[in-house]
C-alpha cells in the first residue's frame, strides 16, 4: 500500500540523536519496500518530480547506519585493525566486527613458523605495533618466540581479541550485488555455517600458503621431508645427514642452526643470494645484530623520549637507505662492492665460495637478509654447498643432474610460498568473477588494497604493497586507517557498496611498472617478488619509497571509484539538513570561529 507524501515538519532543537540502525542482511530489501511505499508530491513548482525524489531522514546530516566487518585472518594485520576500529578510531558505534583465525593460535606467521633461528630480519624496534613500542627487546633483530610473546601480550593488553573466533576458516565467499554484502561459508571443526558482512577485509598475509617444490620423486623419499613453515619439533636432527632445499629467508636461519649438531649439512641452491645487514642497521654500525644491555633496556623503559629517538634513529635510516633501491645509484654502486666485500670476508676470505655465493646482479633484487652465521656455517667441516640442478628424489636421498647421489636422513624444503596472491578458497564478486580467475595471469590490484569487480573488499599486504621497504608495520597502520576512512564513508553517505574502477586500476599499475624499471626489484635476479621469475612484472612490492606509499593512501580517491548508493538519491545522507551538534544542549554553535 502507498501512502502520499507530507513533508516532515523539521524541529529547531532535536533533543537526541536518533539511534543507529543495528547491521542487517535485509537493509536494501527494507529500505526499497520503504520507498516503494511512499508517493511523491504530483508537482513541485509546478513541475513533476523527478525520479531522484526520495522521501526526508528525519535525522541529522551523516548519520550513520551499523556495518558488519568480517577480517580474514588473525595475525599483525588484522590486529592493526582491531586497534584502529576500538581506539583510534572509536568506530564500535558504526561497525559491528568478526574475525576469523583458521589457526588455534593468534599470531599468523609468528604462531605457525617454529623452526630453528626463526627470527624477523626487520629490526625489532620498527617491527612494533605503531601504538605499543616496546623497550624491552632484547636485541636488534629479534626471534621468533618473543616477537610473538609481544605480539599476545599486546593483544591482551588492548583486548583485540574481543571479536576473534579462532579455528574457523573462510572456505567460500561470494557478493550479493543487490544487498550489498559478503555472504560467507566458514568451516569450524566439521561444521560449515552461514555468516555475512558490508566489508570484507583480507589479512592473511602475502606468505600464509607454503607449497612443497616441483622435484621429481619428492614423495617417495623414505625418511623425513620437512617443510620450513611446518617444522617437525619432535624430530630429534643430532646427528643426521641432512639437505637443506633452499636459501631463501627461512634457508639462511635454519641451516646454521641444525649444522650445530647435524653429522653433516648440505645447502642446495638454485641462484646465490645477498646476505647483508637490513635496512636500518646502520645505527649498529653494520653489524650482524645487537644484544640491547640492560642498561639500554631501563633507560628506554624510563623514558619514552629516549625510546621514540632510537626508534626514529633506525626508521628514518630505513627510509633513507632506500637510495639502495634505484638501479645504477651510487648508494647500490657502494653497497654492491661493500657487501661482496663484507660476504668474502664472512666466508673466511674462501673465494671459491663466495664465487657462488655472491650475486651478479643488484643488491636488493631479491629480499636481502642479515643471515646470523649463516656464511660462517661453510667454513664448517659439517657443512658444503652444491649448486647443480637437482634431477629427482628416491627413497633414500637426493639425485643432482650431473648423477651424483646424496644419502639423506632428512630433507628439509625452505622453499617458499605460493605468491600468486590467489584465494585458497571460491571468492565471487561481480558477474560472477572468481578472483582467482581475474588474477591468474598477474594479480592487478588498486594500491595494494583493492581489486575491481570485488566491492566493499580491501586487502592487507596485496599485490604491490610496501613489503620490501623495512617499513611493514607503519604500512599496515596506514592501511588500516586507509581502510576506516571507507568504512565511515559508506557508514555515513548512504552507500551501498564501492569498487575500484578497472581504468584507474590498470592506469596505476602501468604508471607503478614505469617506476619499477629504475628500481632494483626488477633486477635480473629470480625472486617471489616478481612471483618467482626472472623476467616477470614485480607483483609483490610497492613502486616507490614506503613515504611515497604513505602520501598515496593518506586520503581517498573516490573519484578512481565506482560508487553505488542505497537509494536514488545520493544526497539522501543529509537527513534533516540540520547537524547533530544542533540537538546538543549549550553546545558551542560557534565553534569554526577560531580567531
């Protein structure tokens, strides 16, 4: 039944806000069947009414309707939102939030990574959560386990665990254009059931999704095969012969580590790689880490002016060495000869090795890492290198091309991730598209944390974010407001869902591949950063300097957006005309007069 229309009278002073709409599945449907249930004036001055008419809000101008946020995944990321919607923010009014954490354990790569030498090779001091510094880092670079100590600490401490659910996993997501919403499957236990949202939030981290190598025979190996992301911590490794498949990050941490009481170690590696102090460690002269004393630690827990110097001390070296990253530069030029220098003279002086181990082509080109004893481990009796293909596996050990055969009591693959920034799991958006389809090829995203055709859905750590940059927490704050920025604008506008436009998003990532060919990332090195080829686009890192990354995403774009509203009339939102300061007893009604 229609019912003609009659103008609200407005009040001169509402005595309260009206309350927030609770998040519902069915706002759009609610919302239609209200139009459709109200007729437009016949004429307005003497005109008909267009079909933009909508009906008066009684309620002020941006008032704002109750969203539901679900975040995959339960690790730094997602902890960086938790603490932006509850603190920074204060966003509980307008967002009701989910979390959901596939592991038992909170804590993404810290949680699951257990292997031997685990350790962040960021320093310690900028690999903080941005609001909870911590002086009691015991040293430069830190370990795994007290990385991940902090990290749970923290989380309690803030309660951002408030809306986790742990050992549930998305299994399908799919876009309900008409509504608005995710609707979700997550998978807990043996049970599958039904959950939704207006935002989806990926967090699950650009290496949650280890893979086991294309070598023939791996699986008929009759002893143990170990993957460095799944460490076997039962296994007792005294003693045995063991291969090491890889020297990647986790490679160069492990191997020394299991050459302490190995009978013997051998690393077998495709390509060498630059060990090197990070980025940062300039404030520790180069050197390979940094025990903090005790007198360090008390003076940084007393005041925090002596703290936030330091921490400024390693960023702003960090940000400043990313001269390193631009291709033919006088900063790649000195660290090129000064890291072959300083890897030659970790070798024991040994230039037979350090010919295959030190890289012909530019310093950061793959991700470089400081590599504690890693160099020092060949100068072992225990310990060799072997840079032949390996042709295949058998049940009792390792095969190289040219037929020499390696007896093993263990295999242990460091061998990486699955990079493709692919979706274990069917994740529809619009028209049906599956967003592992749309990025089989090359994963294009907006900025890093957005996608077309995938609406109301951001991502942490996407393609071509500030990875590689030393900055990786301040990237993820960043992110995190970028992402609450939305949120309150969809909150508040009247929104129904927004999208990134295929245009804008190809034209940045063919301005961001321009950028990238002065860049070392792509270089002549095989990397996981072009997603493991040599020739490749660079789909991991951000084009530019992680400041840049900041100036990009400080402020939206809505212009680079396909925007679709609730109702007709985009100017819904304004409600009453009137402002809820307005309705605020003894408010200051003056208070843009500054001066």
């Amino acid at each position: 039944m229609a019912f003609s229309y009659k103008a609200p009278t407005i009040s001169p002073s509402q005595s309260s806000t009206p309350d927030i709409a609770p998040p519902s599945r069915t706002y759009q449907k609610d919302l239609d069947q209200y139009l459709d249930s109200i007729q437009p004036p016949p004429t307005r001055y003497g005109h008909p009414v267009p079909p933009c008419w909508v009906p008066l809000q009684d309620q002020p101008v941006r008032h704002p309707r109750k969203l539901r946020m679900v975040t995959i995944g339960g690790g730094i990321s997602a902890m960086n939102l938790a603490y932006m919607v509850q603190h920074e923010k204060k966003l509980d009014d307008i967002v009701e939030c989910r979390i959901y954490e596939k592991d038992p354990v909170l804590g993404g790569t810290w949680a699951v990574n257990t292997y031997p030498g685990v350790a962040c090779d960021v320093p310690a001091h900028i690999y903080t959560f941005p609001f909870e510094p911590n002086p009691d880092w015991s040293a430069f670079y830190a370990g795994g386990q007290e990385i991940h100590d902090y990290f749970m600490r923290t989380v309690k401490k803030y309660k951002l665990d408030r809306d986790v659910k742990t050992d549930h996993k998305i299994v399908h997501a799919q876009f309900d254009d008409y509504e608005g919403i995710w609707n979700l499957q997550v998978q807990h236990k043996d049970e599958i059931f039904h959950d939704w949202c207006n935002i989806l939030v990926s967090a699950t981290g650009f290496l949650s999704h280890w893979k086991w190598p294309d070598i023939k025979g791996l699986h008929d190996f009759g002893a143990l095969k170990v993957h460095s992301a799944a460490w076997d911590e039962r296994y007792d490794y005294a003693g045995k012969k063991i291969a090491m498949i890889g020297n990647g990050s986790s490679a160069i941490q492990i191997m020394p580590e299991l050459a302490k009481k190995a009978a013997h170690v051998t690393n077998f590696i495709r390509h060498p790689t630059w060990i090197t102090p990070g980025l940062g460690s300039a404030v520790i002269d180069g050197k390979v880490n940094k025990i903090y004393s005790e007198e360090e630690k008390t003076r940084f827990r007393e005041d925090a002016k002596e703290l936030n110097k330091h921490r400024k001390e390693i960023q702003g070296g960090s940000n400043k060495a990313f001269a390193m990253f631009v291709k033919d530069s006088g900063a790649q030029r000195a660290a090129f000869k000064s890291t072959s220098e300083m890897m030659l003279q970790r070798l024991g002086g040994d230039k037979h090795l350090a010919g295959k181990l030190t890289p012909d082509w530019e310093v950061g080109c793959r991700r470089v890492t400081p590599g504690p004893g890693y160099l020092e481990a060949f100068t072992q009796s225990n310990v060799s290198l072997v840079t032949d293909a390996i042709s295949h596996i058998d049940s009792t050990g390792l095969v190289t091309k040219d037929g020499t055969h390696h007896d093993l009591d263990v295999i242990v693959c460091a061998t990486g991730f699955d990079v493709s920034h692919r979706p274990p799991f069917p994740l529809i958006g619009l028209n049906g598209i599956d967003l592992a389809d749309q990025w089989k090829d090359e994963p294009l995203s907006y900025l890093s944390l957005a996608a077309p055709n995938f609406p109301n859905m951001f991502f942490f750590s996407g393609p071509n974010a500030p990875v590689g940059h030393g900055s990786l927490m301040a990237g993820l704050g960043w992110s995190s407001a970028y992402m609450c920025d939305w949120l309150t604008k969809i909150s508040t506008e009247d929104i129904r869902h927004v999208t990134p436009t295929q245009e804008a998003t190809e034209e940045f990532n063919v301005y961001g591949d321009e950028i990238m060919q002065g860049l070392v990332w792509s270089g002549g090195c095989r990397s996981w950063y072009k997603n493991n080829r040599v020739d490749g686009r660079v789909t991991a890192v951000w084009p530019g300097s992680a400041i840049c990354y900041k100036e990009v995403i400080d402020g939206l774009r809505p212009e680079d957006f396909n925007i679709v509203y609730r109702a007709r009339n985009r100017w819904r939102w304004m409600g009453s005309g009137r402002t809820a300061i307005e309705g605020v007893d003894g408010a200051d009604l003056a208070f843009y007069l500054e001066k």
